[in-house]
C-alpha cells in the first residue's frame, strides 16, 4: 500500500472535499481526485460515494477512515518517541465559546500528567478543533459536547461537570440577587448561541416563569463577561469560574440555574487519552454559598426532565 494515497484519502474524508483536500495538500484537484482513484483500485472497494453533496464515506470507506486514524496516530506517537520526551509538545484545542477559567484547572491537571512536555493551547470553533485533531493537528480537543456519532477514530471522556449560575456587576447583581430568580424577569442577557446548554437554561427559566431579553448574542466568552462587567448586561457561566470572573471582570454571582449542569468533554484518539488522562475522574463543582432557584431549595420541579447537563457557555 501508498502510504502517501492514504494521507490523501484521510484528508479528503476529513476536510470532506476534494477541493479543499487539495488545497491542504497543494495539490490540484485533478490529480487528487486521480490519486484517490489508484488507491481504490489497489483496494478493490470505492471508499466515497461522489454526488453533489461532496465526498460521502463510503461503508468501506468508514472502516479505512479508522485504520487510517489508527496508523497516522501511531506515526506521530513514533515520531514523538524518537525524538524523546524533552521535545514533546502536547497539543490541545479548546472551544473558544468556553470560560477560561474553566478550562484553567483541567489544563493544569493535563499539564501534571505530560512528563514535563510542553502543553500548547489552540482555540476555535468545534467543528474546526475535531476537524484539526482528526488531521492529527491537535492531540485533544476540550469541548462542550462529544463528536457526533459519525466521528470514527475518536473518544470523548466527560472531565467537568459544574453548576451553572447568573452573573452581573455590583449593581445587578445587588438589585437582582434578593429576590432570585423572579428578579431576572426582564433583565438583559448577554446570551450565548444556541447551544443545548443555552436550550437547557431557556427550559429552567420557563419553568421558574422568567423571560430575559436576549439583547446581545456572542459566541465570545471573554467578551460577554465584559459586557457584563460594563453593565450591559447579565451572563450566564459555571459557577467553576466564580473566582477568576470576579478577580478579572469584578462580576458576582446573582444566583445558581436550577439543576442546569455545564460539562466540559475530552476527545481524542483512544490512545491518547489513555496516555493523557490516565484514571482522570470527573471534576465536580457544586457550591452552596450563592443563592439557589425555588428548585434548588424546596426540591426538584414539578417537571419530569432529568437534569440538564450540557456543554459550557
């Protein structure tokens, strides 16, 4: 086998088209397109099925795509080897919709787990971060949520789980915090995109009847905590992040959604994640010292939904 064919295939599976494979690999499309044709036929299966919609894995395909992975992994792990532990560099993408100072604690966690490798953060949107690790550009991805089931190759370990609370300047959250959460009735809500986590915090706050007006939407965490500090509005976040929203924005809590969890997810090669989060048990955050919803303090709601737990804002 061409072990060149197969990093043009895997490209091509990940980026989806032959166009932007191409591109990756400075190629032309043509000669892509002829390269992967060579490998099919040394193959004796066709591993897309080409149609308008792109390049669309085959079954045959879907089984190569995971060897593939497993091979260009193994590779890298060579490479990484030979050149020894001292040159090591751990590579991990992070959402950048995420707080911060959530991600704070699990890269300090990851960090004591690399043998003294150098820990190097890149961020981005989700779809990019898995696109990247699954070109082996990245060795984890921390995410809000774990890859959709057709993400063949990868692993997702839950690493965080916090509650997630409402949080403004000295004055809103002095004049909102007493009478939580019929308070929020009204109040401007710096909003994150939709997200289930967004969806999940819209249900609670149906069920307590509030309605917010969602004036800002911003995928920018850092950013919406500025707004908020500014006074434009209120935000939402895990209340993991409290001390590191207060020291930086000098925002508070005005009190804790319910039983809306925020979860933060490792993916990455079952190996990797082996070797990265050896028996790395799930950080919990849960607090009592800021002020809880009706459900929080006389018992679950009335409705039957289990608890949200979803990705972070």
């Amino acid at each position: 086998m061409n072990y060149q064919h197969l990093l043009y295939f895997r490209t091509v599976a990940v980026l989806g088209s032959v166009t932007a494979a191409a591109q990756r690999l400075r190629l032309t499309p043509p000669t892509l397109s002829a390269q992967i044709r060579t490998l099919e036929d040394s193959l004796g299966v066709s591993l897309f099925d080409r149609s308008a919609r792109g390049m669309l894995l085959t079954d045959a395909g879907q089984l190569a795509l995971r060897y593939a992975d497993r091979i260009f992994s193994l590779g890298a792990e060579l490479e990484q080897a030979l050149r020894g532990s001292r040159d090591r560099v751990v590579r991990v993408g992070v959402e950048t919709s995420m707080v911060a100072a959530s991600v704070r604690p699990l890269l300090a966690r990851l960090a004591g787990t690399t043998g003294g490798s150098r820990v190097v953060c890149t961020f981005g949107a989700h779809d990019e971060l898995i696109a990247s690790l699954r070109a082996l550009g990245l060795d984890l991805v921390l995410t809000r949520a774990p890859p959709a089931d057709d993400a063949p190759g990868l692993e997702s370990r839950l690493v965080m789980e916090t509650e997630v609370a409402f949080f403004g300047n000295a004055t809103a959250a002095t004049a909102l915090r007493a009478s939580f959460p019929g308070s929020l009735a009204g109040a401007s809500w710096v909003a994150p995109p939709k997200t289930p986590l967004r969806e999940s915090i819209e249900r609670w706050l149906a069920r307590v009847g509030v309605t917010l007006a969602a004036n800002i939407e911003l995928a920018d965490a850092s950013l919406a905590a500025a707004l908020a500090a500014d006074g434009v509005g209120i935000v939402t976040a895990p209340l993991s992040a409290q001390t590191e929203l207060a020291k930086r924005y000098d925002l508070e809590v005005i009190g804790i959604a319910g039983d809306v969890r925020a979860r933060i997810h490792a993916v990455g090669a079952r190996e990797a994640l082996d070797g990265l989060l050896p028996d790395m048990v799930p950080e919990k955050d849960v607090r009592t010292d800021a002020p809880a919803s009706p459900s929080s303090r006389h018992g679950p709601s009335r409705s039957h939904e289990p608890p949200a737990a979803e990705g972070l804002t």
